[in-house]
C-alpha cells in the first residue's frame, strides 16, 4: 500500500507525522478502518477521509495512542498546588477565575490529577475559583475522559488514600471518579494545529503540555509552542514533561526553575534575561574543541584499568576489546568533508528545511561515509523530527567511528529515555560521564533515572556531582555543542538543591 498521500493528509490537516516505524500503526490502522467500512480500495478510502470529516476523526482516533496515568510526574502538581495557584489566588481580580488547560488530555487523568491536587491543598471551595479544562484530537479520549471511569493500569503511581477518598470501585473492578469532580472539568475535542483556539481556553494561566509532541514533526511542535504561548497571559505558566525541557525552548517564553522544576513563563519583555542562543548544530570550531569532528587525533587510554560502580551494575572502561585494540593503535585519520557542507545542512536547519538538509546529508555520507560530524548532525536532525530509530541509527553508526563520541552516547540515552528503556538509558549515559566526567547533563539524566527506579542513594550522588561541577566552573563545560540552555548555572544549581531535599525526603519517608 502507498501510504505517502495518507502521510501528506495527515500532516497537513492536524500536523501527525507517520514516518519509518510509525508506518505499521498508520497501515494497520487504515485497513482496519477500510474493512469496517467495506472498502476495497486504498484510493476510494483516501477520498473519504477528505470528505468526511467524522471518518478522519474516527481514523486518527485509531491511530493516536493515550498513554497516561493520573499523578505522572507528581512534582508539577504539587509545584502547581504548593505555588503558582496561592500565587494566582492571590492576585488583584479577585472575580477572575484561574483558567487551567490540559492541552492533549487524552481520557482524563492529567486534568482530574490538576483537580485533586488542588483540592486536597485548598478544600472543595476552591472549585469556585478555578476552570480546569481539557482537550485532546481524539474524539474517543474526549469521551472517555468525560465518563471518568479508569481501569487500575491509571493508578500505578497514585496514593491508595486519594483513590478512596476520590473514585469508587465498580463491580467489573473500575474506578469512576466521584461526579462533583467529574462535573468541574470541561472537555473539548481539539485539533492544536487547528485555526483559532475556543474562547474557552484563551486568556489560560497555567497550561500542561507533556509528553504530546511524539506524534508531530519539528515544524509542527514549534508551532504549537507558539500558538499555546500566544493563549497564555501574562505571568502565566506552561509546563513540559521533564525529558522535553532542554528541547522546546524557542526563545519565546522564558525557561525558569521553582521548586525543583524546570517550566515556562510569560514574562514581561523587559524581565526576560539575555538568553543564550547557541547553534542546534556544531560549527566548526565548537564541534573540534568538544571532539564531535572527525579529524585526525589520537584516543589516550588510562594507565589503569578504571571502574565506575552503580549498586548492581557497573561500567569498566575502556572494554578489553576497544582497550588492546586502541593500544596497538591511534584512532585512524578520517576525511572529512568540507566545512561548508556540513555548514549549508545546518542553515538549512536553521531555515526549517529539514528534510533538504537530511537529502544533502545522505549525499555527503555516500562520498565520505566515516564523517563522524555528518552523522552526528544527521542524528540531531531526525531527534528533533521524532524520528528516533534512524537517529538511533545515526548515532549509533558515529559511535562505530569513535567509541568515545561524547554526542552519540548521550543523546542514544536521551532516546533511550524517550521510549521509556531505563536500562538502555543508564548505560549511555554511564557512557556520556566516563568520556567527559564534566557532562552534567549526562549526570542531570542519570539522577532522574535512578530516581523515577526509586534508586535513591544513587540518584543522590549524581545531583551532588552535578553540584561539584557547578563549583568548579563547569556549567558551560558540559562538551555537548549541539545541546541548547537557555536557564543559568546559578538556576541549575538551585533546581538540584531542591532534587536533593526531594530525593532525601522521599528515602527517608519524609
């Protein structure tokens, strides 16, 4: 079947992208669809959904998956409760209700989540001062979301004291919300690349965007960034999942740290600090300074055999293998393109081509296949796509040319992240620390790791590096070139003070 004038339909009208392994849910999802309406022909049914708009619907409601749970990552409602709503509470327009949006609501439990937090810090009377709102493109979510019934898959990471205080067990062994909370939040179905935004949600003060962009290409989520940042108010809040903060900073709202947590708020122009607006892509002389480039040099072992030890697992380095190997040997000279190659593929990046500069790049790869730089910045590009097994690939293949390529270890962790392989992600970025010891992201992402596996001890050591680091001047010695900051040593070492009386708080039951 030739999915791409599916692709392009999809794209265009609500921003879903479908590329490489996302191929097998768009075409089990279209025969299943074309079977239930008893068409033949992948064609006739291409016609339909531009005609129909309920069968769209219906298509992206098959194709869209809602994974989410209620109380995911905790922090930000109790950032919410604990902070930003006394804040809001306590502003001059005491008639003005504080309007909450849960953008990409799924079936519900983020926007219920919003609402219990809020009641157990402030009572039931808090209802008359807040609109909590959800929306989501999946009509069926939408519904679901409004029955507010869940299964016990919803409640992994929910304390059994609010479950009972809140919902009530079915026969068929569901949970359905008490309906006085039920009735405080509005649903809506919206499609977030869709033209104007409904009354309902303009003029928000906090918003929740987390773990949605998955499904949109780089074009797309920077879009939406903007659209959701043009509906926030003044001094409003829009909240990220903690693996999307270092990458959907666009220079729009300002990235800041409470409580331990990294959000974004609208702030007036003139309160904005000078941020930071570095390259997503080396140049040249960032990329050989921090050892991305390919160019001649020698690999220098230790003397000693060095081991890194974390509870139950350990990393030596470097392996017997890469050892005997590097000793016989410096690390062989590799050509590398000329720079203004690799410098055209990055403004082509810059300019939004993406996939112009993904064609050059592949070019350029054919001519000179062991450019450690090119595949680096091929990695990058199809990170920022969502295109994370071909830029596991990229980066994988730069790790083949340099086993020590700080980029490639520590980004193949951020993959790992992204599609929940904790074990895959410890071990890169374990990786990441032993090439560059200074990488505190590399550190940033081990803690929070160890930590959401409730190893506590372990998530502890790494925040206490990072604040080590941070003594030493090493903020801006991090090694990764293609890493975007926009937030200060100073906030970095605020947010993992506050990691640390978070981790100590939770291992010793506090």
């Amino acid at each position: 079947m030739d999915l791409s004038p599916f692709r392009i339909l999809l794209e265009k009208k609500c921003g879903l992208v479908f590329e490489n392994e996302k191929t097998a849910i768009l075409e089990t999802g279209i025969r299943t669809r074309m079977a239930t309406r008893s068409i033949r022909t992948p064609l006739r049914y291409l016609s339909l959904l531009s005609a129909e708009r309920e069968e769209f619907g219906r298509l992206v409601d098959l194709l869209t998956i809602n994974e989410t749970y209620f109380y995911r990552d905790p922090i930000h409602f109790a950032l919410l409760a604990g902070r930003i709503v006394p804040e809001l509470l306590g502003r001059g327009e005491i008639s003005e209700k504080i309007r909450i949006l849960s953008a990409g609501c799924s079936s519900g439990e983020e926007a219920y989540s919003v609402l219990i937090a809020l009641v157990e810090r402030f009572g039931r009377e808090v209802l008359d001062r807040i609109t909590v709102i959800g929306v989501d493109i999946d009509s069926t979510a939408i519904s679901a979301a409004r029955e507010g019934v869940f299964g016990k898959r919803s409640f992994r990471d929910f304390p059994a004291d609010l479950l009972k205080k809140y919902f009530e067990e079915n026969s068929s062994g569901y949970y359905r919300i008490h309906p006085w909370l039920r009735d405080s939040v509005q649903f809506l179905p919206l499609n977030l690349v869709s033209g104007e935004y409904p009354s309902e949600i303009q003029d928000s003060d906090v918003i929740f965007y987390r773990n949605v962009s998955i499904y949109f290409s780089q074009d797309v989520r920077n879009d939406i960034f903007r659209r959701l940042a043009g509906i926030l108010n003044l001094g409003g809040h829009l909240f990220v999942s903690p693996a999307e903060t270092f990458f959907y900073n666009r220079g729009i709202l300002s990235l800041v740290t409470a409580d331990g947590v990294f959000f974004y708020r609208n702030e007036p122009f003139e309160m904005r600090q000078e941020a930071r607006k570095p390259n997503r892509f080396p140049r040249a002389s960032v990329a050989r300074k921090n050892g991305f480039c390919g160019e001649p040099r020698t690999v220098r072992l230790p003397t000693t055999e060095i081991s890194v030890s974390y509870g139950k697992h350990s990393l030596s380095a470097p392996d017997a293998g890469l050892r005997s190997r590097a000793a016989s040997q410096a690390c062989p000279a590799m050509e590398e393109p000329p720079r203004a190659l690799i410098e055209d593929a990055c403004r082509l990046v810059e300019a939004g081509s993406h996939e112009e500069a993904l064609r050059n790049l592949d070019m350029l790869l054919a001519d000179f296949p062991l450019s450690l730089e090119a595949h680096t910045v091929k990695g990058n590009i199809l990170l920022n796509l969502s295109r994370l097994d071909e830029a596991r690939m990229s980066f994988g293949m730069a790790l083949e040319i340099d086993r020590f390529c700080l980029e490639a270890s520590f980004f193949l962790g951020m993959i790992a992240r992204l599609q929940e392989d904790e074990e895959a992600a410890l071990r890169r970025f374990r990786e990441a620390v032993y090439i560059r010891p200074s990488c505190w992201p590399a550190h940033f992402f081990l803690a929070e790791t160890y930590r959401e596996r409730g190893e506590l001890e372990h998530a502890r050591r790494e925040y206490e590096l990072i604040l080590k680091i941070l003594t030493k001047g090493g903020f801006s010695r991090h090694g990764l070139a293609s890493l975007p900051l926009a937030f200060s040593d100073k906030q970095l070492e605020t947010l993992c003070h506050r990691k640390l009386q978070s981790v100590m708080g939770e291992r010793y039951g506090a």
